[in-house]
C-alpha cells in the first residue's frame, strides 16, 4: 500500500499512547518514547511508502525521543532519518551538545547513533514531517552528512526550501500517485535531500553528475511553476535564473522529447484548463483565465487550447465532467 493513514482515536484514551509507540517503532527508527499527553494522545500520521525511502507527516501535541546505545545494538536499520518541523520545535541532543529547532527547520539522525529529542507541536495540524532512507541509498559520502547530524538546516531558503516544498506537496497529494510513480518520487526525493545538505557544507562537487542533473530539473520544474501568471517568463529567463545556457536548457528538456517554450506552453495550457473545470472559478471570463496564466492574446490562447484538447475553452468548460476527463486522457 502506498499511502497508509493512521490515528490513535481509533481506541480509547489509556490506549492511545501505546498504540502510538508500537505503530511509530515499526514505521520509525526505534525509539523510547514519553509524553506530557500519554493519558490522552491525539495523534495521527500519514505514509508515504516509496520503496525504501518512507515519507510521513505526523500529527502530535508533545514527544519524548531516547534513542540509546542499546537500542542501536538491538537493532540498527542503518539508516537517516531527516526531520522537517512545519509547526512548533524542538530541542536535539547528540553527544552531549543540545541544539534548539523551530518551525522551518530540518535536521538529520542517524540510527547508529544515540540521540535524545524533545518535539512540542501544535496539536490538530500536521507538526512535522520525516524522510527515511537507509544511509546507502544517499548519493553523499557519510563523512559529508555527519558533519550535519542534529545540526539546524534552514528549510525556510534556497536548496532547503525547494526540498521542504516538495515535502509538502509530497504529503498533500500523496493519494494521486499510483506505484508506477515510485522510483520517479523516491529518486527526485533523494536528489533534491542530497542537494540540500550538499549545500549547507558546500559539498556540491560530492554530488553524482546524475544527481545534479536531476535536481537541477526538479528546480527548474520548481521556478516554471511559480512563474507561469508571468507573461515575460521565457527559455532565457530561466536559463538566467538557474545560472545555465539557453542550450543546457535545451538539452534538459530534449530528454523529455520537449523544448522549453514547448514545456512552458503546456503547463500554462494546463492551468487554464484545471482552472476552466474549478466550479468556483464558474464566474471569472475564459479570458479572466487565460490572462490569469500568462496567454495576453485571446485569440491565440483560443487557438492552442483547441489544438491540444480538441475543443474551444468555452465548451470544454461546459462539457460533463465524465467528457473531460476523456479529452484529458486523449491529450495526454
């Protein structure tokens, strides 16, 4: 299964806590665990199982985290555990240092070593969320990402932003990815995590060139869905933005079977047409939408969308959801 939903409401309050810590050391690294709330725990999670990288959003008011030598020589998966908090903070201990976490940041275990975690959390929300990823599967050498165990990394800008972004959207839309969306979601993951503590220890050149390559697409992918109202956005503005030539870009893009302007015209065309099936956009103008995702000409706009649906704006919005979804198989 590939997204699993879990929530200690499903027994009674006494019962709650030690649902949680028995579900949590099975999905989790092994921990000891206390909390404030243990007579009433309220917590949810969510799976994201991507093969041998496992993503979670977790739901919780108060945690206490022992993970102690006996525990790792009971049982050591070997692996990372990188922690984003979206909501409240935290407090890590490793090797005798503490070190304070807020909302925004990430941070990075290791299950062969001992660590102590204090998490407080705003209950009712997602509070934080985690990557796992046995150590062998990051395409950094361990003596890089040791220098950055328990250390605070700034999910809040550049490389760590990007990758807190695709966490979030990871989670969001966790239940429309099917299995054959696996390797393509645990790979982008690991690339983009492995850039963003590359990053932080200007370790970039310790990066496969495949690595790179495939995070840099993923920023790219990034930047064009954030520019797409810009009607000026085009090949060589992003070719600027990311520090590339038009030509790399080309090349990127011509794996895909696609160029840039090609890409960019797509994904705006997508746009619309997402926008035109929204109910409660029913009151805004074709040309409201289009505008809306850069097309500055209602004629031309008119005439692509016909081109690659089949159809006119205006009808396509007004056919049955069911004929819709047809035109949109048919086009992809």
């Amino acid at each position: 299964m590939l997204v699993t939903d879990f929530n200690t409401e499903v027994v009674s309050a006494p019962e709650r806590f030690a649902l949680w810590e028995e579900t949590t050391n099975r999905s989790h690294i092994r921990n000891r665990q206390r909390s404030k709330n243990h007579e009433d725990f309220r917590a949810r999670m969510r799976l994201l199982n991507l093969g041998e990288v496992h993503v979670s959003a977790l739901s919780l008011p108060h945690l206490e985290l022992v993970r102690t030598a006996k525990l790792v020589q009971q049982s050591d998966p070997e692996m990372y555990q990188i922690n984003y908090f979206l909501d409240g903070g935290g407090v890590v201990c490793l090797d005798g240092s503490s070190t304070a976490l807020r909302a925004g940041d990430l941070m990075v275990v290791d299950s062969s070593r001992p660590y102590r975690g204090d998490v407080r959390a705003v209950p009712d929300r997602w509070s934080h969320m985690t990557v796992q990823c046995p150590r062998s599967l990051l395409p950094l050498p361990e003596k890089t990402v040791r220098r950055l165990l328990a250390v605070p990394i700034s999910g809040r800008s550049g490389m760590g932003a990007l990758f807190t972004r695709w966490l979030t959207d990871l989670n969001a839309r966790a239940g429309e990815f099917t299995p054959a969306d696996v390797p393509t979601l645990a790979s982008v993951t690991l690339d983009l995590l492995a850039s963003a503590l590359a990053r932080c220890v200007e370790a970039d050149a310790e990066l496969s060139p495949d690595a790179r390559r495939r995070a840099l697409r993923t920023r790219i992918n990034a930047f064009v869905e954030q520019h797409l109202a810009d009607p000026d956005m085009t090949p060589r503005t992003i070719a600027d933005a990311h520090h590339i030539s038009l030509r790399h870009l080309q090349q990127l893009l011509a794996e895909d079977d696609t160029s840039p302007a090609a890409w960019i015209r797509h994904r705006r065309l997508e746009r619309c047409r997402l926008d035109l099936t929204n109910p409660r956009l029913r009151a805004r103008s074709v040309q409201a939408i289009a505008e809306r995702w850069g097309f500055t000409n209602a004629t031309h706009f008119s005439r692509l969308f016909r081109a690659t649906y089949g159809i006119p704006p205006r009808d396509y919005r007004n056919l049955p959801h069911t004929a819709r979804a047809d035109r949109q198989r048919a086009c992809g």
